[in-house]
C-alpha cells in the first residue's frame, strides 16, 4: 500500500499501473500525480455518442471533452500512452435504464459490450488543485484527506436530445482575501473547468445544505472561508442517469482517470482577460467577476458622468466603483423595479422635471434587450403622465414594449412587503433590484424637499418604504442615482450631502440604496447604467459566470443591445416628447454654465455620444 503524499509525486503511468492491480486502497484521486490532468469518463453505447458529445459542446464548463474514442478502443492515445479504460480508474458504477446497479473495480467482464461503446475523456478540477497551492491557496480537501464535495443544482444545462439535466459543482472553501487568486489561478485550465462559476451563498444555487453532498466528502470550512463553485464533470453521471441509457459506465465520484498530459502554465497577456472579483451583496453573499478591462471602461464612464455643472458640490458626494457594483448588481438580477419623478416644478401642473424619466427609460431599454423582467413604479397622479409617455417611448422605437407601469400607497404597516413579495411573503420577492433615478426622497424630518428647501411633500407617494423594506429582503438590492443628495437612495452618503450641498442639512435624502450612483445630471446616471450593463454583458469573463458556464455565449446578442442603448436621436425625440407633455427642464438656471467649453443644454447630447464611444471601445 503506498502512502498518500508519496502519491503526489509519481508519474501518471506508474499510478495507473498501481491502479490496474489494485494496489490502493484510497477512495478518490484528489492531490494525486500533482501537476498532471485528471479525467472523467462516461462510457456509452455508440448508437448515443453524437447526441452526447454535442450534449458536450453545448455545457463545456461542467463538460470540456478532452478526447473521444472509437467505438471499443480501450486506449487514448493522445491522452496516455499506455492505458486501458476497463482497469485505470480506481473504482466504477454501472448504470442501467437510469439506475445505478452496482460498482465494480474493472470492466473486463464487460469487454463483449465495451466493443459497441464510446468512451469519453472530461476534463476534471482535480487538475487544478496543484495551480491553486502554487499560487498559496489552501485547498481544503487535500488538507483533510478527503474527497472533494459535489453538489446538485438548480441550474438548468444546455439540453440535446435524451440528454438533459442539472449543472453539479464542486466546492471549494477559499479563504476571502484569496478569492480573486483562485479565480485567476483557474481561469484559462479551461480543460479543468476553468473560472468559478459562483462564490458565495450556496442557496443562490439551490444548495440547501453544505454538509449534505450529493457526491463526494464534506469539506468543512474555516473562519474566513467563502464557499467557492466550480462546474463538475459529474453533470455527465446526471445525464447519463437521466436519459436511461440500458447500459453506461462511469467512474465512481472522484475516482478519475489520470492522463500523461500536463497542466500548462498560463499567462495572462492583456486585461481583457485578467478576471476581477467584487462583492455585490451581503445578504445572501454574494460575489461577481468581471475582467479589468471591462471595469476600467465602467470607471471610465463613472468618472464621465461625475462632472460637477455650476459647481454645487456633488464631487464630494462620489464614491468609487458604485457604478461598477451596482451594475454587476443588476447583471444577475432577473426583475428590476424603476421609479423616477421629482416634482420640482410644484407651482405648475405637471410639477414633473425632464431629469430622471429618459435615464429612467434607457435603463429599461437595456433591460428589456437582456431579456429581464422590468417594471416602474410611480406617483398616483402622475400614471396617465408615464402611462402616455411609456406608450410614446415604443412608439418612437426606446423601448422594444410597453413596461408596466405601477403606483403605491402606504395603507398599513405590511403594504410595502405585500408590494414587493407574492402574498407577502419575504421569501418570494418580486423583484430582485429597485433602482430610483432622480426620484424625490424623504428628508429625516419625513419631508421631501426640492433643491430651494421648498417641502413638495403633498405631491409625493411614499416609495422610500419599498426602499426601507429591500432593506429586509435577502436578495433584494438597490440603487439610487441621483445629482444633488435629495434624491432617494442617497442617504448613503447623506453626510457629505449635509456637508457640502447648499441646505443639505434639511434636503438631505435619509433613505440609503445598496449603491448610490452620483451624475453631475441623474439622466446621465442612468445613460451611465444602460452603457454599464452592455459592457458587462459583452464581456466574455462576466458573461460566462452570469450564465453558469452552461449553454451557449450569448454575444451573438451584442448588435440587439446596442441598439437599445441611449442615442442622442433618441434623446431628441423623448425630451420633444416630454416638452409636448408639459414637462419642463429642472436644470433652466444652468443654461449659461459650461462643461467642455460647451452651453451646459449641448452637454446632454456630447455626454452620450463619450457614454457610447467609451461603451464601444
């Protein structure tokens, strides 16, 4: 018997030898010939191997083929150069119609039936355990002698044909501050699964239970710890199990196949594929990527639309990145909820501003182009106002489809839960994130107040309260945009509101969002956000763990998305619309400022000609 460390260090052909005469007595081949690629197999009758290895191609993350035999060919020659599939693996299950029937040490017994059989070679995580310690991350499993821990999901894989079934991942516990090393150290060993495909609460993958693996060992975590995912070749067992084939193989979990090839070294040549990890929620915890070259194109954009007109002192009311968070927010949320409306204007009717409700419909526009579900919440009296101006938008080609248009009214303690979640239910949201875009906000005193301290309270509808309740929701996130500190959602930075915005002492919003998006004007907030999330979704690292490394790219989309970004042709026909309606401009006194050597009212139009340029770069 021989001992597990020296296990590390032999060569591949001498494990497989030990392996075909039975030689060990361990249960898996975590830590084993480190450096070298592991495989998973899945053997299946000839007749099913087209449709499975198309099955393959469509959810490489969990299965990157690595080689496909021909039917009876025992051997892989590309792979190893003396191998026998019926005896290298440490132990195999039998698969019948579906289930499984048993488990075995070697397949020569089934020899006759292995001739009309294709085998396939997957890659495996277990290649990349070595990549992770050299880059000083602990991996857990190898610490406690144990087999790695695997999971079911609720995460639906590409279907082919017969084949059709959940993503399974593995976990691995990856101390914080050593997160975004292990996605860089994992990122291009595609053959290895490549990049995580989720950190954080296991919940948001339909995990229930940690300590209740569906496959594999319990790895436990220690303080500090987050639960990291990879997609897992035993995604292939699942399907294997689900289409009933009468007869496959498979190892049992954990029990790989080790090849001749070696983990190749990588180097990352540009940003543009240097991953980045950033926390986008902490209730359930949750962590995105998304590479530096697409953030640093989203700062470009933050640092855009910061521009202080007339000098009021918002500057100080930035903070760096929320542009980037918020929008790594919203790219995983599946339903958003809009609201927009300052009546600035209280002395006239409408008392509606034209800052707020075009960044509020670019925002839906680019929603509605990544297919997810949007909706907008707004003032009673105002909904004929936004039901016409919703109607004009798809008329003029903004928006693909009318967005549903909402109204809210605080009748008792529960109102803004039952609003938000079915039958009131805290578990069952709605809406995923709440984003308010020049929308008035209440004041610490219960008061809304515009700019000049005049309280317009008796013209506002108490949205702050779906605020105040997000708050509560695990889940739910929230953005504010805003331009002067009144706004809801920057109560976040209400200190340098009351410090630095003229009577920010009294207007000062109160109610915080999860993100607040400081523009020097809200609409280009919101120009901001559309542009954001066409950069993010157009970024292949993002892209990949938005959709669980499971399915096709979706950057086939990339033309359908930016045609729904804001334009300056289709700024000049809302603000037209807008005007027709009665509602008048809230910046009038900053027409003679300048921002570029521009009028301040040309501005509007350079500032999204730079918001697509530096979106399209």
């Amino acid at each position: 018997m021989f001992l597990t460390g020296g296990l590390k260090s032999l060569l591949p052909h001498a494990l497989r030898q030990i392996i075909r005469c039975n030689r060990l007595s361990i249960s898996n081949t975590s830590g084993m010939a480190e450096g070298y690629k592991q495989a998973n197999v899945v053997i299946l009758h000839k007749s099913l191997a087209d449709d499975f290895e198309k099955f393959c191609h469509a959810n490489e993350g969990p299965l990157p083929l690595l080689y496909r035999s021909k039917p009876g060919d025992w051997k892989c020659p590309s792979l190893s150069s003396d191998s026998d599939i019926r005896t290298d693996c440490l132990q195999y299950r039998i698969h019948e119609h579906g289930a499984c029937t048993g488990s075995l040490k070697s397949l020569k017994e089934y020899s006759e039936q292995l001739k009309n059989m294709v085998t396939f070679y997957l890659g495996c995580s277990f290649s990349f355990e070595k990549a992770l310690q050299d880059a000083g991350i602990p991996v857990r499993n190898v610490e406690q002698k144990c087999n790695v821990s695997m999971y079911k999901t609720a995460v639906p894989c590409y279907c082919v044909s017969a084949f059709c079934c959940n993503l399974v991942v593995t976990m691995r516990p990856i101390p914080e501050s050593k997160l975004e090393a292990a996605v860089l150290a994992t990122s291009e060993l595609k053959e290895a699964h490549g990049a995580p495909i989720h950190m954080g609460d296991p919940g948001l993958l339909g995990i229930q239970d940690l300590s209740k693996p569906d496959y594999g060992d319990p790895v436990h975590l220690h303080p500090g710890d987050i639960p990291v995912f990879w997609a897992c070749g035993v995604t292939g067992v699942e399907a294997v199990i689900n289409c009933r084939a009468p007869l496959a193989f498979t190892p049992s979990p954990g029990c790989m196949f080790i090849t001749d090839l070696k983990n190749d070294n990588v180097t990352f040549r540009s940003s543009k594929e240097v991953p980045q990890v950033h926390c986008i929620s902490q209730d359930p915890l949750h962590y995105s990527i998304v590479s530096a070259e697409a953030a640093q194109k989203i700062k470009t954009l933050e640092t855009l639309v910061a521009v202080d007109p007339g000098d009021r002192g918002i500057i100080h009311l930035h903070r760096q990145d929320e542009l980037l968070k918020a929008c790594l927010s919203i790219s995983h949320a599946q339903s958003v909820l809009i609201t927009t409306g300052f009546p600035t204007h209280f002395a006239y009717e409408p008392p509606e501003e034209n800052d707020g409700p075009p960044g509020a419909l670019a925002i839906a526009a680019i929603l509605q182009a990544l297919e997810k579900e949007v909706a907008i919440v707004t003032d009673q009296r105002a909904m004929n106002l936004n039901k016409k101006i919703i109607e004009e938008a798809v008329q003029l080609g903004i928006l693909k489809r009318p967005v549903p248009l909402l109204s809210y009214q605080s009748k008792s303690a529960d109102s803004a839960l039952e609003f938000l979640c079915e039958n009131g239910n805290p578990a069952r949201p709605r809406f995923d994130h709440l984003i308010a875009i020049e929308r008035a906000g209440m004041a610490a005193d219960g008061n809304y107040y515009n700019a000049r301290k005049a309280n317009i309270k008796h013209l506002v509808d108490p949205i702050d309260e779906l605020f105040l309740a997000a708050q509560t929701l695990p889940g739910v996130t929230t953005t504010g945009v805003g331009d002067g500190g009144n706004e809801l959602g920057m109560g976040k930075v209400k200190d340098a509101v009351k410090k630095h915005i003229k009577y920010g002492d009294v207007i000062a919003c109160d109610v915080e969002a999860d993100f607040a998006v400081v523009a020097g004007v809200s609409n280009w907030g919101g120009y901001a956000i559309a542009c954001a999330l066409y950069i993010l979704n157009t970024c292949e690292v993002h892209e990949r763990y938005l959709r669980k490394a499971v399915g096709f790219p979706q950057l086939s989309k990339k033309m359908v998305w930016l045609s729904a970004l804001p334009s300056v042709t289709k700024e000049e026909k809302l603000l037209k619309t807008l005007v027709q309606h009665g509602v008048r401009s809230g910046k009038t006194a900053s027409l003679e400022m300048e921002v570029d050597g521009l009028p301040f009212y040309n501005t509007h139009s350079l500032m999204i000609e730079k918001l697509r340029e530096a979106a399209q770069q």
